[in-house]
C-alpha cells in the first residue's frame, strides 16, 4: 500500500500541552510510512513550526491571513492538499471541516484526537453535532477517554502519548550545569513549575502553597515557567506574600524539558488538565511529581510511587505533598519510581500506533 497522506489540523502551534504531544508524536513517526502535513489557524511562536520544518514535515501557518478569513482558509488549505486522512486535534476547526469534508471527492478519512476533559459549553455542542462524523475518536489518557469531550457515540480509542525519553535522561545527566544557569544554589531544592499563565492553572493556589512550605523548609526555591494572562497578577501575589527571593517567575522558556530535568520536583496546581507533556518529561527525566489530582495525571502519577497526588483546590495539601516529598527517604523512592516509569512515556509506541492506525482506516474506510 502507498504511503497514506496525514493531514493533522491544530487550532494553535503555540507551546502548549495538545501542540507538543502532536510535534513530539510527528518527529518520532516514520517518514517511510506515510507523509504528514500540519495545518494551524496561528502560531503565535515560531518554536514549534521551526522544529517541524527543519524535519522536513510542511506546515500550513494561517497566522498571516485576517482572522475573519481564517476559517475559510482553513477549507481551502485542506481542501487542496487532498489528504487521506485528517486528524482534528481542535474541537472548533474540527466542527467545520468534518460537514464540509463530506462533500468532497475523494474524501478524507477523519479522525480526532480529544486531548482536554472538558470544552466551552457551545464548543462542546458543535463537537457532539459533528463528532458522529469522525471514522475514529483517540483519547490520549483513560481519563479524557471517560469524559464527555471522548464521548462520540462509541468507545474512543486510548493512545497515551509521550515524549522523547532517552532525550530528557540526557538532559537529566545535565541537571547540575542548567541549576547553574538559572543561578539555582547547590543546597536549594528546585521545585519546578512549567505551565502557562491561565486560570485552569490555578497558580494562585500554587504561590500560596510555596509560602506554606518556605516557611518550613527554607532550601525550597520555586521556579515558575511560562506565559499567559494570569503572569502579571501571579508575580504581585509573590511579592505581597514576600517571597521574591523564593519563587520565581522564569517567563516562557524553550526546550521547558531542559528545565524539568533539572528540577528535584515538578509541581502542578491545576483545576483541570487532559494529559500533561510536563508531567511525561518529568517521569522520562527520573524526576517526581507532586500533582492535584485531575484529568489524565493520575493516570501517570500514582502516590507513594512516582509522585504524590492532592485533591485540587487545596493550598494545605498540596504544600504537605511537597514538604513530604522532600523528606530524603521519600524522595529517593520516588526518584526510583519516576525512572522505572519511563517506559510508558515513551513517544516512539505513540508514533508507531498512529501510523497503524492511519494505515488500517484508509484501508477500510476510505470513501
């Protein structure tokens, strides 16, 4: 069988969760096996194009055209690729394209990959009106499997995505040199946060916390990566509590998972999550995660092995998982089980399982 022709459809290619596990997935997939293409209404970095282009996949940035215009666009740039397939990773393109798609010949397979447990209210109608459409639904965790967002009138698929692991160990044999470049003293603790700046990121909840375990353990540095709308209030919050010296606020980094393998801990502080790539770099680097207990996180972290999970909304827990995950004993435990979790984070079975599956719907289902 000819190679199969993917066209992969993303509402942004900015650094977010959904926007790394596609590249990460797309760079470990065999070019042999089929040939990808990659269309976003806007990219508001060129991080993240640059990685795909430089590995020879062709991206299809609508960040150039009007945004009125973009939807519109959109039709038009798939439309003309002609592609076998197109795996919608973005309910709204997703809510258009799949009608529409239906009345051209030939006519693409579709696809969709749900990453988040939950949409806006009129997203989540648009996606359950069209969702039907789909020849296949892909979940990346059980728990976005089990939400609304992966109910499509079938049983979704789960593909656990992940990252690239022999990469972050290496990186983690280099934590030493990037504690260093961040001006981390030798006897600090790092306690690394990698999440943009938005409300479901609760980082609120997060710099109350880290004033909770400063003041037991003062070797506690906190060290906060990303941007967003909510960067500005988070640094006010941190300078009234005092804690300047303490947390810090490193703005957006490239290559976050150089820092997450520096860090003793990650922590996330969220309200709600799909599968989140920080906490995949954490386990790929060794590293233990000390997490509220929502969306796909649990499906990775489980308490007392590779990290510790605290009910969402709680500055005391999470404060009393981070302080019980810096005692020497647990640490070195859960140090132990983030290695030993690797494995199932490993990005190559992802890709691998994708382009079967690519190959077996063109195979039964082209129209």
């Amino acid at each position: 069988m000819r190679g199969v022709h993917v066209c992969e459809v993303i509402k942004t290619l900015d650094v977010g969760g959904a926007e790394v596990l596609l590249v990460e997935r797309l760079l470990a997939a065999s070019r042999q096996a089929h040939r990808y293409t990659v269309v976003c209404l806007t990219a508001s970095t060129a991080e993240l194009t640059e990685r795909l282009r430089s590995a020879g996949i062709e991206v299809v940035d609508l960040t150039a055209c009007p945004r009125p215009l973009r939807l519109a666009r959109l039709l038009h740039e798939v439309r003309r690729l002609r592609p076998d397939v197109v795996n919608l990773h973005s309910p709204l393109p997703g809510a258009l394209l799949r009608p529409v798609s239906r009345l051209w010949r030939p006519r693409p397979v579709l696809v969709s990959t749900v990453h988040n447990v939950r949409y806006r209210p009129v997203t989540m109608l648009l996606d359950r009106l069209t969702g039907w459409l789909d020849s296949r639904t892909v979940a990346v965790s059980p728990q976005v499997a089990r939400a609304r967002t992966g109910r499509r009138g079938r049983a979704p698929a789960t593909c656990v995505h992940g990252v690239r692991v022999a990469e972050q160990r290496q990186r983690a044999a280099l934590a030493a040199v990037t504690r260093r470049e961040w001006g981390v003293p030798d006897d600090a603790f790092l306690v690394v946060n990698v999440a943009n700046f938005r409300p479901q990121k609760n980082h609120g909840l997060l710099v109350d916390a880290a004033a909770r375990v400063v003041a037991a353990e003062p070797r506690a540095v906190f060290l906060l990566a990303g941007s967003g709308p909510e960067l500005e209030p988070t640094g006010r919050r941190i300078a009234a509590l005092g804690l300047d010296a303490a947390v810090r606020i490193a703005g957006h980094v490239p290559d976050a998972g150089r820092l997450i393998a520096a860090a003793d801990l990650l922590v996330l502080s969220s309200s709600w999550e799909g599968l989140p790539v920080v906490v995949m770099e954490a386990l790929a680097a060794g590293v233990p995660v000390v997490s509220t207990a929502v969306g796909g996180v649990p499906d990775l972290i489980e308490t007392g092995r590779n990290g510790i999970l605290t009910p969402p909304g709680s500055a005391d827990a999470l404060a009393e998982g981070i302080l019980r995950a810096m005692r020497p004993a647990t640490l070195a435990r859960l140090r132990a089980g983030a290695r030993a979790s690797a494995d199932l984070v490993d990005i190559r079975r992802a890709a691998e399982w994708f382009d079967a599956l690519y190959a077996e719907a063109c195979s039964t289902d082209a129209g």
